[in-house]
C-alpha cells in the first residue's frame, strides 16, 4: 500500500499540476458559460410572466428550491412548470453557495437589461401604513417617537396599556406603526419583546437610540409595522436587513458565503426559540449591515435558495 501512495506522488510534478490547473479553470468556465444561460433563459420566462400579469415575486417563487406561497391574486399554475424553470430548478440542486451567487447577479443583470429591476420594495412587497403611531406612553418612547414621527407627514398618536396590546393593533390595522424597544444597554436583544414581533409577524422599519434625560438610558427604540416600508437611499446611510432561519445544518456557512460575495456585512447573529405551530422552533436571526447600495440582490438570492427565510427587519439606523 505504501508502495502505490509513493508511486501516485511521484507522478505529481510541475508539469502536471499545470495541467490540472488548466483543467479545473476549463471545467469552471464551462460552469459560468451554463449559469449565464441558464440566467438568460430564467430572465426571459420572467419577462413573460410578468408580461402576462405575474410579478417578479411570483417567478422567484417558481424558480425557487422550495417554491414560497404565490401571492392571492395571482394566476400562475402551481402544480405545472414551463420546461426552462423545470430545467433550472433541476440544475439549481448541484450548485455551490458561490454559483448560487453568481446566478443571481446573472439573472437579475439580465432582467435590468430587459427592462425589468429588482427593487427592494418589490422583493419586500412594501406598502405605506397609515401615519397612526401606538405606543406605550413614557419619556423614552416620547423620546423616539419625536425622531420617527419627523418623516411623517401627519402622524396621530393614539396610546396602548401594553406592548403586547400596540402589536395587536397595529397587525388589526388600527394603527399603522408602534413603537417598542428592542436592545438594552449594550446592544442586548430584548427578548419579550423579539417573541412579540415573531408572534404578530411584525417588522422593524426604523431605529433610534434613546438617552433619556440623564443621558444615560441608552435603549435602542424601533419603528415596527406588519410590513415593509422602503425609505429612499441616500450616499453615506447606515442600513440593516434582519432575518430569520430555521437553525440546523450548514445553512448559516452558506448564508455568510452568500453575503461576502455581495460585499454584505454579516452584523449580529443570535439564537432564538420561538413557539410555532408544531411546538418549539429554534431559529437563526442574523442582522446584516450595508453601508453603500441596496438589499435587492442578497433578498433575491434568499427568495431563490432559502425560501423558508423570514425577514424580520430593513431599516435604518437614525443615530
């Protein structure tokens, strides 16, 4: 046995390591050349989808690993799939989280090019809540509202006894945002109040630090809503997109891999169990910063390849 391992070793020299080299960097020029066909054909189904009165949700959703729920007025089959989606799906389950990467930022070059852009607020399917601001009343939340309420245009404050009470009305609709507070002194997570936001599946829009009047409060306070509202971009924002995973296997590794190669800082990442429907689930909630450009590419690859995501937050920072 010895024998064979010293004769295989022998045989490795300069010469053919070079050919292995240029074998591997055929064999990985042959894969891009197929994901850039596949991303071709991808973004011109998409463009007949959406032609035919889909949206782009809808096609991530059927090019999906595990498709999502389609939206309620949509008309797209389900249980049937064009033969280029079914081609694709099929190929999505032999790629690397980097191709993963790679094919996303094909396609979605691809459907810019044809006249179709992925927006955040598309992805997010944002809304504008009606400008009602419940929240608990006290001089730290006074304190917040003050720094939320300056980009409303006519805000209403209407009062709740307790956070649970402001979460329930703003997923009943009868207010549009509440405000809670969500880290403690030291950037601690508060955890009540992140069980709140799962068991009413509401999302952060916006955060503020609060200092009180001594200054030394220090509680980070967040706008909070049943959806998403985008705010525009300006050069310089400091912004963050929370979601959670289900916990367990690799999915965390490839998760970071996928951000890394959009240039997406992987900024908090915690564990937290939640109470669902068939008991206790323990999630991942990872929070990513971005300090220049948008989420749209990194949430699209989510929609593609981690369709049981949740996000949980896109907001800025208004320290």
């Amino acid at each position: 046995m010895g024998e064979v391992e010293f004769d295989i070793l022998n045989r490795i020299t300069l010469s053919n390591l070079s050919i292995i080299r240029e074998r591997a960097k055929a064999v990985r020029e042959s894969c891009i050349s197929e994901l850039s066909e596949l991303a071709y054909l991808a973004a011109a189904e998409a463009v007949r989808i959406i032609g035919e009165g889909g949206s782009l949700l809808d096609v991530l959703s059927l090019l999906s690993e595990e498709p999502i729920t389609l939206g309620a007025e949509s008309d797209l089959p389900s249980d049937t799939l064009p033969a280029d989606i079914a081609r694709i799906k099929t190929f999505f389950k032999l790629l690397a989280a980097q191709d993963k990467v790679i094919f996303t930022e094909l396609f979605l070059e691809r459907l810019k090019a044809l006249g179709v852009d992925a927006t955040e607020s598309q992805l997010l399917e944002a809304a504008e809540p009606e400008e009602v601001v419940t929240y608990v009343k006290g001089a730290l939340a006074e304190e917040a509202y003050d720094v939320f309420s300056q980009d409303m245009k006519y805000p209403r404050v209407a009062y709740s006894a307790d956070f649970k009470q402001a979460c329930s009305a703003v997923k009943e609709g009868k207010a549009g945002y509440c405000i809670l507070p969500i880290y403690e002194k030291g950037s601690y997570r508060i955890p009540s109040i992140s069980t709140q936001l799962f068991a009413f599946d509401l999302k952060i829009v916006s955060v503020t630090p609060v200092f009180g009047m001594t200054g030394d409060a220090d509680v980070t306070y967040g706008l909070v809503s049943s959806g998403f509202s985008v705010p525009k971009i300006t050069e310089g924002d400091d912004r963050y997109f929370e979601i959670l995973i289900p916990a367990g296997g690799e999915r965390l590794l490839e998760l970071f891999v996928a951000a890394e190669e959009l240039e997406i800082e992987v900024y908090g990442v915690n564990s937290q169990i939640y109470e669902g429907e068939d008991g206790k689930v323990r999630f991942y909630s990872v929070t990513f910063r971005k300090s220049e450009g948008n989420f749209s590419d990194f949430i699209a690859y989510l929609i593609l390849f981690m369709p049981d995501f949740v996000p949980t937050g896109l907001y800025l920072n208004l320290e």
